[in-house]
C-alpha cells in the first residue's frame, strides 16, 4: 500500500485546495518554521481516523478548520483526501475492486466529521481497519513526530511490542481479533438472553393453555347465561304486561282525581287572590313596628352599656373609698405619732432647759442630748412632709370624684331624654291601628328601671364624695395644728 497524493481544503493553514504529489522514492518537504509542514503529517493521522484533538494540538476538533486571517473569512468546514495505490490488492475483501483508493474525511464546523471511500460513506471503524491491515495508522510507529523516538526508547514493554507486531504487519490481525471476541461476547450475551426469552415464552405457553380451558369453559357458561337471561326477560315481560294494564286503570283514576284537584285549585287561587289584597296595610304595619321595635333594641342595648360602664364607675368609686378610708386611717395614725413625738420633744426640751440651769458643769452631755433632739426634730419634719403630700394626693382624687359625678348627671340626664323621645314613640304607636306593644312597654319600663337605678348609683357616688370630703376635713385640721406647732 503506497500513499500517491495528499489533497488539503481548508485544513488549519491550507485554505485552499492543495495537492500534494508523493512520487516513488524519498520525498522531502523543506520551509521555514511555522509554513505548514507539520500540519501536513496531521492531516495524514486525521484522515486515517485520529480522533483525539490533543494529539492534533487543538482544543477541539473543529479548531482544524480554518479560522480566518486579517485578509481572509474563516471557513465552515475542512476536508482531507489521501490517494491508495492498490494495484496489489491488499485493501479489505470489498474495497478492494479498484487499482486505487481514495479516502476522504470531511469536517463541518458544530456537526462533526464524515468518512468516504471511493465516494461511499463508511465508518470510522472502517477507515482504520483499512490501514490497520496494512500495519499503519494514525499511531502507527511509522509516523515519528517530534518527541516520538524518545517515547519508544522509554516504552514499556507491551508498548515496543505493539510497535514490532505493527512492523510485522500482524497489528491488523489483532485489531480483527479484537473485534471478533467484542462479537462473540455479544452473541454469548444474545444466546443467554434468548434461553431466558424461551423460558419466559415455556411458562407463557402454560398459561395461555389454562387460560384456553377457561375461554372454552367461559363459553359454555355464556350460553347458558344467555338462555336463563332469555327466560328471565320473557317473565320479566309478562309481568311488565299485567302492571302496564294495572297502571292504565290507576291512570284512569288519577285523571278524575286531577281534574277534581284542579277545581279545588281554582277556588284556592281565587281565595288566595282576596286575601292577597288586605295583606299591603298588615306589612306595613308589621314594618313600622318591627322599625319601632328596632329603635327600641339599639335603646335598650345603649342603656345597657350606659349601665354597665356606671356600675363599672360606681365599683371603681367604692374601690376608691375603701383607698380613702384607708388612707384616712393612716394618715390620722401619722398625725397622732406626730403629734406625739412633738410632745415627747417638747417635754425632752424643757427638760434640757431645766437640766441646764441646775446642772451648767455638765456641758458637755447636754449638748449631746441637744443633738438627739434636732435628730427627733428632723425626723418630724419629714414626716410633716410626708403627710403634706398626701393631702395633695386626695385634693386630687376630690377631683376626680367631682369629676366622675358632673359625668353620671350628664348620662342621666341623657338618658331621660331618650326616655322620653321613647315613650313620644310608644304613645304614638299606640294611638295607630298596629299590632299589640305590651312587649315595647315592658322594654321601657325596663329601660326605666335602669334609668332609675343609674341615679340610684349616682346618688350613693355623690354620698360617698361627701363623706371622702368629710374625711379630708378631718385630716387637714390635725395637719393645720401640726403646722402651727
């Protein structure tokens, strides 16, 4: 197998159509680094089905094509055609029908590559077969690149016998029997499938048969089904039958009755008509007490309200006086250990000024003693003090209860007010043609009754104001003697 000529489109640096002649003998290609000439050697591995893009130096496979210069578009595909010289007939038993070989490997950018032989697409597979049997390829040692002979030195031993066995020309061979056990493993793995799939169809061919005697049974008992079923509907339709004649005599009956109803309809109509006519004065009178009986509704519930927030009042009230009390107990408590401890004090200085008369050699403790009663007296002081600011605290709450009483006159005095707004509305419903409004009277004299037992609390408030005004007269007069003492 001899190479005869190498034609380049579009392949990396070869954007034109490029053919290169291989002649019998040494052929050499001499330039300048960077003009091509390795690009020529991988566009031999290419086409003879190197698939790795590393090994072309490309980050991927479609960088072979070419990518354009200042001058020139890039293009959208590559292609790489190599001329066979086959005139001995050692290509593959059905390539082998013409003196010469011609394959191609066509690239398109984004689509990925396609291989011809002769003008027949084929697989990669089998491009590389065709050189493996003629021990080349794309990493066939024939090939050396740069860096090439210091990796056979330092090969491995398995590796320095691939490359022997490629001189030998049997690396085809091997290829070939590769490809025969990858065959055999897969009709191994065919034949265990298929006594599986035999298995499967045994045991399905078992229960199909049981699944026949059913279907023959089945039909028996369908036929039988079907006579029974025939028998049943022929009894079914003589009975239908005599209930058909039954119902045309009901049917009969029933007309007279309708048409007997039908009158009787009538002069319930006409009744209902009559009556229909005196119903307009009862609505309207049913609507003006129902509007009448809902005023009355959001009365009573707003004096509820207006109730419950004075007996909320009048237990804050009586809360309050319990607080007054006690405190009036305390403070008068307060004013009566004051009083006390100016007494006490008053005796403990005359004492002392009786004591420095007679006893003027002893200095000394009375000073002392002097000491102690400025001590007391300072000690009155605070409480005077504390005692004054409790009587601004119920000075304040005096106001409040002012206050909180001017607030129950006003709500009662409202209240009467809508009593009576409520009773001009009874009177008048009264004097009407309306219904009965014995439970509108009882409702007002409910609402009455709340009234009155909001003034009620409203007396006992304004009470006990009085007496927390009593008692805090009698707090200040204690205080007003402490003051002038």
């Amino acid at each position: 197998m001899k190479l005869t000529r190498l034609r380049l489109i579009g392949f990396k640096s070869f954007v034109e159509p490029t053919d290169f002649q291989i002649e019998p003998g040494l052929t050499g290609v001499v330039g300048p680094n960077g003009c091509g000439k390795s690009n020529l050697v991988e566009a031999l591995r290419w086409v003879m089905g190197e698939s790795s893009y590393k090994s072309m130096r490309a980050s991927s496979m479609d960088d072979v094509i070419f990518s354009g210069n200042n001058s020139r578009p890039a293009r959208n595909h590559a292609e790489v055609a190599i001329m066979i010289d086959n005139a001995e007939r050692s290509a593959p038993a059905h390539f082998n029908d013409t003196d010469t070989l011609e394959i191609a490997r066509r690239i398109e950018r984004e689509s990925g590559s396609a291989y011809r032989i002769n003008g027949k697409d084929v697989r990669a597979r089998d491009v590389q077969m065709v050189f493996a049997d003629a021990s080349t390829g794309a990493r066939s040692p024939a090939l050396v690149h740069q860096g090439r002979i210091g990796e056979i030195i330092q090969a491995k031993p398995e590796q320095r016998r691939r490359v022997l066995e490629e001189a030998a020309g049997v690396s085809g061979l091997h290829a070939r029997r590769h490809e025969a056990e990858l065959r055999l493993r897969a009709a191994e793995a065919n034949l265990l499938r298929l006594e599986d799939v035999i298995g499967q169809l045994a045991g399905q061919m078992e229960a199909l048969k049981k699944q026949a005697r059913q279907a023959i049974r089945y039909r028996t008992v369908s036929a039988q089904v079907r006579k029974s079923e025939a028998t049943l509907y022929h009894l079914r339709w003589t009975a239908a039958s005599t209930e058909l004649a039954a119902a045309e005599q009901a049917k009969d009956l029933c007309v007279r009755e309708v048409a007997e109803r039908t009158g009787a309809q009538a002069e319930t109509s006409t009744r209902q008509t009559e009556l229909a006519t005196t119903l307009p004065p009862l609505r309207e009178a049913e609507a003006r007490a129902g509007a009448a009986l809902h005023r009355m509704n959001l009365a009573m519930q707003e004096l509820d309200r207006e109730e419950t927030r004075a007996k909320d009042r009048i237990a804050e009230l009586d809360l309050r006086l319990v607080q007054f009390a006690a405190d009036r107990d305390r403070e008068q408590k307060l004013v009566v250990d004051a009083e006390e401890a100016i007494a006490r004090l008053t005796e403990e200085e005359e004492t002392i000024r009786n004591e420095a008369h007679e006893n003027a050699g002893r200095r000394s403790g009375i000073d002392v003693r002097v000491s102690e009663a400025g001590e007391n007296l300072s000690a009155a002081e605070k409480i005077f003090a504390e005692l004054t600011s409790k009587l601004a605290q119920l000075t304040a709450q005096r106001n409040q209860l002012e206050n909180a009483r001017r607030e129950h006159s006003e709500r009662a005095a409202k209240l009467e007010t809508e009593i009576a707004g409520i009773t001009r509305e009874v009177e008048t419903l009264q004097g009407t043609d309306g219904p009965d409004l014995a439970t509108l009277k009882g409702a007002v004299e409910e609402i009455q009754q709340a009234v009155a037992d909001a003034e009620m609390a409203a007396i006992e408030a304004e009470a006990a104001h009085a007496a927390a005004r009593s008692a805090l007269e009698a707090t200040r007069s204690p205080l007003a003697e402490a003051e002038r003492r």
